[in-house]
C-alpha cells in the first residue's frame, strides 16, 4: 500500500537546477494515471497559470518556460510547482521519497526536498556520503550515521546469501576479512562462490574452496575481473553506459546499443545477467553500483573513453534535435552540463565551451547562484586546453557572466583578472562590456579595501558613459560611486548618487533588475542609502527609503532584496535605541542570508544582530554569533566596513564582559582594518570606538575637538551623539 518515488542524484546534473527531479516529476504524473484520466490536467486544476507553464516546460524538459519573468520568480514558481505536484500525488497514495546520492544534488532541488519535508506529510528517506550530513539534516528530523558492518552483521549477509548452499565458517571468515565490512564488497565476494569454479570447489571432496577459487586482493580487481567475461558487444556496451555515467534514461541505453552493438538486445541481456545494470522501474536504467560503473570507467584506455564519450555526443545530440524536430522532449533532452561533460572529454574543448556557457544562461534564467559558481569553475578549467588568446577570451566573457553571482558567495575577488583584461582592453568584448568591466573593478576594488582605486576605475567608466550612455549601466555605476563616496568621506555625495539613481528609476523601472540575477538595484540603493541616512541623523527620510525597500521586495518575492531591506530596517531600529524592534528584523535577515548563503552581507548580518542583541544584554546568544562568524571565515574576504562591523561587536562583546584588554585590543583591530581599507568614515567609527572602551577601563581616551570636528563636519550624527554622551 506505499508508493516509493525515487529522487536520485548525478554527478553530471549537479550544476543543472531542479535536474534531479524531472523525471521524477514525470513518474508521479504517470502514478496518477489510475486516479485521474488526465493527471496534467487535474494537476493543473489546482496550478496557477505560471505554475501550469511552468510544470509543460519541466515535464518536457523546455528550459525556455516564461522566459519573460525574472530570474527569481522563476526559481520560486518552478520550486512551487514541484512541492504541488508531489503533495497532489500524496493525496491520492501513500507516498515515501527515497533521494539517493544526496551528496550530488543541485541547490534548487534541495530546496523542493527541504519544503517537502517541513510539510510533514511526505515521509522522506535520504542517503548520502558523509560530506552530505549538512544537506540531509535540512530535510530530516533523524540522522544515521553508517559505519562499516560489524563482523556478526557481515556474517549474517554472506548466511543468507549462501543460505541454499551453505559454506563453512572459516569461508566466510575470509570473505569478511577481505570485504572490510563493505556491503558491496560482502555481496560480490560471496556471490563469486556461486560461479561454477566456486561450485566445483565447493563439491569436490576435501577441496578448500578459497584456494580453488581465490578471492581477489581488492573489490576493484574482483569488478574488473568480472567484466572482462563480458563477450565483445557486451563489453562496448558496458564501457559506453560507463560514458554516460552511474543512471541515464532507458532511451539512452536503447540508443546506445544501437550504435555500438551487432545484437543490441542479447548486449542488453548480458549487461542484466552478469549484474552490471539493472533496471529502476522509472524508465531508468543504473548500474547495479556506482563502483560497478567506476571500474568499467577505470578499465578503458584513454583513446577508449575519448571515442566513447564523442560517441555518447553526437547521440545525445542527434537525440535532442529529433526531440526538438517532433515538438517532444523529455528524457532524452540531456541538459548543456552533460553534453559540455562529453565535450570535454572527447577533447572538443571549443564545443564544451558553448555548452557550459547555455548552461550558464540557464542557471542564471532560475538564479541558481551556486550552479553558476560550478558551471564558472567548469569553464575556466576548460579553458586551460585552448590557445592562449582564445583561452583568455573565454574567461573574460565567462567572468561577466557570473559576477553578479559570484559576489554574493563572496567569490568576486577569483574574477579579477579576467575582468581587468576586459575593462584594460587586453581582451576585446566590445565597448559596452568594457564599460561594465571597469564598473565592475571599482567594485571589486571598493570590496577589497581600496576606494581610491575603484574611484580611477569608474572614472574611466563614467567617462565611456559620457560619450554612449546607458540606463543600465549607468545605474550600476551611482551605485557604485555611492559606495565609493561613503568610504572616502563624502557621505552627501553619497546620499546624491542614490537620489539621483532613483529619480531615474521613477518611471516604473524600481523593480527592474537590468539583467542581474540576484540584485535589484533600486532596493539595493534604498537599502544602503538608508543605511548612510542613519549615520547622518536623517531618519525620517531613512524611513521612507526602508519602506520603499522593503515594499519593493515583497512585491517581487526577491529574496537577497528581502535581506537587504530587513537589515537597513534594522539597522534604523537599532541606531534608534529601538533594539526590542530590531531584534526580530535582524534575526530574520540573518537567517536569510544563512538560508540563500548570501555570505558577501554574512560579517554584517551577524555584526548588527550581535550588536543589537550586546544592547539588550543576551551576550551569550551575541557571543555564539559571532565566534560561528569568525568560524566561518567570510569576513577575511570581504575588505569593507561590513569587517569593521565585526570587530566593533566583539570588542563591545568584551567590553560588556569586563574583559578590558580584549576590548582594547579588538577595538584597535578595527581601526587597524578602517585603515587599511582607506575607510575615512569607519575611521573616524573606529576612533570614537576606541575613545568608549579607553573611557570604560579608564583610560584617557582620544575624545578630542579635532575629532569631534570632523565627525560634524562630515554630519555623522551618530558619532557626533557618541562622543557628547563620553564627554557627559
């Protein structure tokens, strides 16, 4: 009376969103065909019109489904739809998920699995290798940690499997031994005492069956061993499923045997006997173990493998224009990261580049942050078989591609170089991406602590823009300058860029995102215009930016929006004096940055919420956060005053703990860091810092006029509030 659907993951689908449950969102559909005659249709019944677009294009595998809608809202109505489809299937059966290699999902399918579970009306059964303990705790209320069998529970598997034909004790002592108390190792090790020299072994008459059929030394040896009985066709079969790796579509063995075999039928059959593939039920075919399928892989020589993955190509392409031809798709659509993987390794490294690069496109479509990240890192490793100059092109236009993604894993600093031959001409991509480049170096410049350089960055930008002007790219270029401008002590010229960018915005063009992925830039300059706001004592004009904000991201269900709002919400609250408000705001943001691991905003997210948390006492809840925000690392990358934020929090930390010395020394290590990043208003936050803690151990501290100076006349009002209090 339970119905299993299985959730299977691949090595070749991690980059490739949601690309471990299509065909398991084509199986529950055909569950649901003795319960209702058309299940799309009763499906789409309780869909909206996005969520029925969306669902055709997933069951036939079309990634071009509402191509018209933003890259987020896609990722959240194709997350929907696929929640929706399964909880409709559980109502008509008793359904159990069974997601397997959980160590090779994809982000977004992770995340279906994830709502699933919190539903609580699916059970869920999920195995993966150690490394995937962090993913299964998400979907699993309970975790079991397998070690290898005991001895008595090996014993106990070799029993049964010789339970016909039972074998002495000190047999099954040297299976054990070898096996290690691997299952596979058991299974295959004892199953060989049933092959027919095993046998004979076993009934010859005072006959030691392990030296008449000695085991091999190594699972491996004994795998390789047993695949090379296969006879010819056979044999090329195997190494040609081997190819296209540990599960692929039964239209993809059936294709395959044709193009390989003399009797694709009889291959097949051998392939099943000798326990070498077998099949899911689902129109999969697998090995019968990814270890079965390594030492197949393992076993052809290099030419061999080159020819068999450009033969498992040129199918998968032949496959997917007929498909496309007919109007139909499905299983046999393979997805750009499995063709650009055979590509690869059939050494046609230009074409592996143009796959890789529709992949990209395809990510960034579902904003699929971290299969960017793995296609990028794909890419730039292909690259390295090309010439020099085709090579550098590559990565240059690559690094465009995924910066705006890369910045949120605070992965930016890894483009630099191939962004900087763009923006210096070295790389020629045309004029309006070199625009973009030398944006995106006064960037990467801002963030890696050197404002004065990004500031020649993006006066060469400004001055393209000047000559060919661009509401794209001249929105991301005030935003930038804001940054610039706030580092450098100019906080009004700061506050002017973000005006100035949103007066040009006004047209309806507030939710427009210009082709970035993760950010809308409007909320973005809201968000950090109220932030400067704060620091110069314009609240209630911070307040209608923070509503602007956050408004705008509700609208658009955008989640790094939502992020950004909340903590510049937040961070008003907080300045304020309204910590009890704050709180909750600044909790929610940070579990959202932990949630999208928006890890560029992480060393702020944690700051403010720790920060917020000192003043209301609960210095043991502050002090987790941020010991697990050092732990993590992400401030070292990120050279802004988001790190300045942090020392600050935790020399407050120790200075609300009695702990002078610390306090000392962490303040003076966020001077230090104001410093080093040419950051002259978190400076002059670092000097009123270290004047609190000088004046709270009792120790004369640098509370003098010239510096109460130029807190006024930069306008900080916070600080300028700071210091009366230290001179009362």
């Amino acid at each position: 009376g339970t119905t299993f659907a299985a959730v299977r993951g691949n090595a070749l689908l991690a980059a490739v969103p949601f690309g471990c449950l299509g065909g398991t969102l084509r199986h529950l559909i055909d569950l649901l065909h003795p319960f209702t005659p058309d299940p799309a249709a009763a499906a789409a019944a309780q869909l909206s019109a996005n969520e029925t677009a969306c669902l055709e294009g997933l069951t036939s595998n079309e990634p071009g489904w509402l191509a018209h809608l933003p890259p987020g809202d896609r990722s959240r109505i194709a997350a929907g739809t696929m929640v929706r489809i399964v909880e409709l299937a559980a109502a008509h059966m008793r359904l159990v998920l069974l997601v397997d290699d959980a160590h090779y999902l994809d982000s977004e399918t992770l995340t279906v699995l994830a709502t699933i579970a919190r539903g609580g009306r699916i059970a869920m059964i999920v195995a993966g290798r150690p490394e995937a303990a962090p993913r299964i705790e998400g979907m699993c209320t309970t975790l079991l940690r397998l070690d290898s069998l005991s001895q008595s529970a090996a014993r106990t598997l070799v029993s049964l499997i010789h339970r016909l034909a039972p074998i002495d004790d000190s047999v099954i002592d040297h299976v054990i031994e070898r096996a290690a108390g691997l299952p596979l190792a058991l299974q295959e090790f004892a199953v060989i005492l049933h092959s027919e020299s095993g046998a004979a072994a076993v009934a010859a008459d005072n006959t030691d069956p392990m030296s008449a059929a000695p085991l091999p030394a190594r699972l491996d040896s004994l795998l390789a061993a047993r695949l090379a009985t296969l006879d010819a066709d056979a044999g090329k079969l195997c190494q040609f499923c081997a190819a296209l790796g540990p599960a692929f579509p039964m239209n993809r063995l059936q294709r395959g045997a044709a193009l390989v075999c003399r009797n694709p039928s009889a291959a097949v059959s051998r392939l099943i006997d000798a326990r070498v593939i077998e099949f899911s039920g689902t129109g999969q075919a697998r090995f019968t173990h990814q270890l079965v399928q390594e030492a197949a892989y393992r076993a052809m020589a290099r030419r061999r493998r080159t020819a068999m993955h450009a033969s498992a190509l040129d199918m998968l392409k032949q496959a997917k224009a007929e498909a496309a031809a007919r109007g139909t798709a499905g299983d046999e659509m393979a997805s750009h990261a499995e063709l650009a993987n055979h590509a690869e390794k059939a050494g046609l490294y230009t074409e592996a580049m143009g796959h890789l690069w529709e992949a990209c496109v395809e990510a960034l479509s579902l904003a699929a942050i971290d299969s960017v990240r793995q296609l990028h890192e794909r890419a730039c490793a292909v690259a390295a078989y090309l010439p020099a100059t085709q090579a550098a092109f590559e990565r240059a236009r690559f690094a465009l591609l995924a910066a705006d993604t890369l910045q949120q894993l605070s992965l930016e600093q890894v483009l630099r170089d191939d962004i900087q031959a763009v923006a210096e001409g070295r790389v020629d991509l045309g004029s309006s991406l070199r625009t973009v480049a030398r944006i995106n170096m006064a960037l990467l410049d801002w963030i890696d602590g050197a404002p004065v350089r990004g500031r020649a960055w993006l006066t060469q930008a400004e001055t393209d823009l000047d000559a060919h002007d661009s509401l794209p790219r001249r929105t991301y270029a005030d935003l930038v300058a804001a940054y610039l401008a706030f580092s450098m002590g100019d906080p009004t010229e700061a506050v002017t860029r973000i005006e100035r960018l949103g007066n040009r915005l006004a047209d309806g063009l507030r939710g427009e995102t210009f082709g970035a992925v993760v950010v809308i830039p409007h909320v973005l300059a809201r968000a950090f215009g109220a932030w400067y706001l704060v620091d110069l004592g314009q609240t209630a004009k911070a307040r209608v930016w923070v509503a602007e904000a956050l408004n705008l991201s509700r609208r658009y269900g955008h989640a790094y929006s939502r992020m950004l709002a909340q903590l510049a919400q937040g961070y008003l609250h907080y300045r304020g004096g309204n910590c009890d408000r704050a709180l909750p705001i600044l909790r929610r943001a940070y579990a959202d940055c932990l949630h999208h691991n928006f890890v560029g905003f992480e060393p702020a997210c944690a700051s403010w919420l720790a920060l917020c948390l000192i003043e209301l006492g609960l210095l043991d809840e502050a002090a987790s956060i941020l010991s697990q925000s050092v732990e993590r690392g992400n401030f070292r990358k990120v050279r802004t005053s988001a790190t300045y934020y942090l020392h600050e929090a935790r020399a407050r930390l120790s200075l609300a703990k009695g702990e002078a010395v610390e306090a000392t020394k962490l303040a003076a290590l966020a001077l230090g860091h104001a410093r080093d990043c040419e950051d002259v208003v978190h400076e002059l936050h670092a000097r009123v810092l270290c004047a609190e803690v000088s004046v709270r151990v009792g120790v004369a501290g640098d509370v003098d006029e010239a510096l109460y100076s130029r807190v006024t006349e930069l306008g900080l009002v916070v600080l300028q509030r700071r210091m009366e209090t230290l001179w009362q």
